[in-house]
C-alpha cells in the first residue's frame, strides 16, 4: 500500500470523559483555586497518568493511604469511592474532606447497604482488586461476595438461598453483566438487584459504539490507561469483533507498522482519556497517511453531576478546561 494512500479515521461516538470523571477532575482544579496547594488525594483521582500527572503539575499530591497525608490536609477522595474505614481514618486525622466518588458508583453502596440491612448476602458482579470494588466492598457490612465469571456461580455458598441481592461495578456494561445476571437468577431464583437502567451510562454508550464501529474498521485504537478496566474493555470488544486492538496510552505508544493493509481506522477513548489525547493520536497518524477523520452517529451525552457545596461557587480554572479539550496548557 502505497505510503501517500488516505487512511479514513472514524471517531467513535460517544468517546472520552464521562460526567463522573469530569466531575472528580473538576474537585480538584477548584479545591486547588480554593485552598491553594497542596491539595491531597488518594489513590489517582481517575485513571489516566495524563490527567494525574496534570493535577500534580497543578499541585496535587496523590497518596496511597490516609495516614501520608498531614493532619487537617485538604484531601480529595478519588472517583472510585473509599471504604468506610478510609473515611474514619480521615475524621482521626481530622482532614478536611472533599469527596469526589462518582454520584453512580456512591448508588451502588446505598443499594448494597439497603440490601445488607434486610438481612441479604450481597453479590458484587466486579474485579477483585479494583479501586472501586475496593471501595463497594469496605462501604457494604455484613457478607459480600464478589464474583466476575459465570462459572464462579455454582461454587457460591450463601447463608439463604431466598435472601440473596447483587450489585454491580459500574464500570461493567449491560453485556459484561448479562451472562452472570443470567446465571445467579437461574440458581436463586428469589434474587435481587437493581434495573438495569441503574448501570453506568457512559460504560454502555462507549461501547454500544464501539461494537458499532467494529463493523467498519480494519484496526481499532483505545486511547486510554492499562489499568483502566472501561477501556481495557473497549479493546477486547474490538478483538471480539475480529479487529486487531490495541489499547495505547498516548500517541506515543502507536506503531505504525499496525497500518500495513489498513484502509479505515477507528479510534475511541475510556472515560478516564482527555480529548487531547486523541488528537494528538490524530496528529500523530498524519506523520505516516494523509487521513480524513469523520465522527460516528452516536449518542449525546448531557450528563452533569453537581459538585460538592463548598465548591460549587469556585470558577473552574478557564486554562484546566481547556487543557483536557485541545492540549495541555
């Protein structure tokens, strides 16, 4: 294929950012405008090394545990949400708290509280070791288990057969969730759980989209982080598909030997990816074709979660909002 040849670039609709993440980011331009730095968070506020390594260029600093952070520290709780214990350590150190969990991912602990006060055994339909499963886990009392596969199903010991409720991580969609669902309704049939209208919207859109543009593409690029599981997600959907994927943290990470015999090119981002980043990936596709870029119909998102009180009224920095649009500024 001749060098000079147009490489079609197809943008998947919707792609990038979603409300919680956007609002979790928007905590910490302001706390820092607010309070100056440092502001502390713990764990990465989402999971992008762009946008950690942004905030703390900002004056951020992210932390592990609590117990790093200074006593009456301005400290921000990260988008996957926290266990209780973090929030009681916090109080012992008397931190001054932010909490930016996702309004979605703090439902998911009322619903599995709920459940646990009536006496249920609570399913977590996760991945153990995620920051939010983490988080779900030390916010639920009583007897969690947490299970991914179909398979795991039938070994599952519960207390009460009749008395059993799920929930789920948000950053599973419908179809990840379907099959499990499926499997713990067949064994209990007196089960539990939220409507499925209650699942991360944005996880759904950004992959309804993807399964569309699967259809149309030779090769399809994630822009997103390797320990983010929504975007890991979005490259095996494409593999399901029978696309060559590969998940890329930033332009940098494209090898252009992955254009040989590609004519169309899809190109998404996990929620936790700026707008920036894709562009530059754009950028960096112009070094080797001449590339005409279209963007898929899709849905609009116009999802916006309200900041917490003691922010609301603080102007986000206009260079922040335009760093995660057009560049970092």
């Amino acid at each position: 294929m001749a060098a000079t040849e147009e490489l079609k670039v197809v943008l998947a609709q919707p792609r990038g950012f979603c409300a919680g993440v956007e609002r979790a980011i928007d905590i910490v331009e302001r706390a820092l405008k607010r309070y100056g730095a440092p502001v502390y968070v713990r764990h990465e506020i989402v999971h992008n090394k762009f946008v950690v390594d942004t905030l703390r260029e900002r004056g951020a600093v992210f932390v592990e545990e609590i117990d790093e952070i200074p006593e009456g520290a301005v400290t921000v709780f990260s988008a996957h949400g926290v266990a209780r214990k973090v929030e009681n350590g916090a109080l012992v150190r008397e931190l001054d708290v932010i909490d930016a969990t996702c309004p979605l991912v703090t439902k998911v602990h009322k619903e599995g509280r709920r459940y646990s006060e009536k006496g249920y055994d609570i399913v977590l339909i996760g991945h153990i070791g995620h920051p939010e499963v983490e988080g779900t886990l030390g916010q639920i009392p009583g007897t969690v288990h947490v299970l991914s596969e179909v398979e795991e199903v039938d070994n599952l010991e519960v207390t009460d057969r009749d008395r059993v409720a799920f929930v789920t991580q948000t950053t599973l969609s419908v179809n990840d969730t379907k099959d499990v669902i499926a499997a713990l309704k067949k064994r209990f049939p007196k089960i539990v759980g939220p409507d499925t209208r209650d699942i991360c919207y944005a996880t759904q859109n950004r992959q309804t989209a993807v399964i569309a543009m699967a259809k149309q593409v030779d090769l399809l690029l994630v822009v997103g982080a390797h320990n983010s599981s929504n975007s890991n997600r979005l490259r095996e959907i494409g593999e399901n598909f029978g696309v060559p994927s590969y998940l890329i943290e930033d332009a940098s990470m494209f090898d252009p030997a992955w254009l040989d015999g590609v004519r169309t090119l899809g190109v998404t981002a996990g929620a936790s990816a700026p707008e920036t980043l894709v562009q530059e990936t754009i950028a960096r596709l112009r070094d080797y074709r001449e590339v005409d870029v279209e963007t898929l119909d899709g849905v609009e998102e116009n999802v916006h979660f309200k900041l917490p009180k003691e922010l609301a009224d603080v102007p986000r920095p206009k260079d922040a909002m335009e760093a995660w649009a057009v560049g970092n500024s």
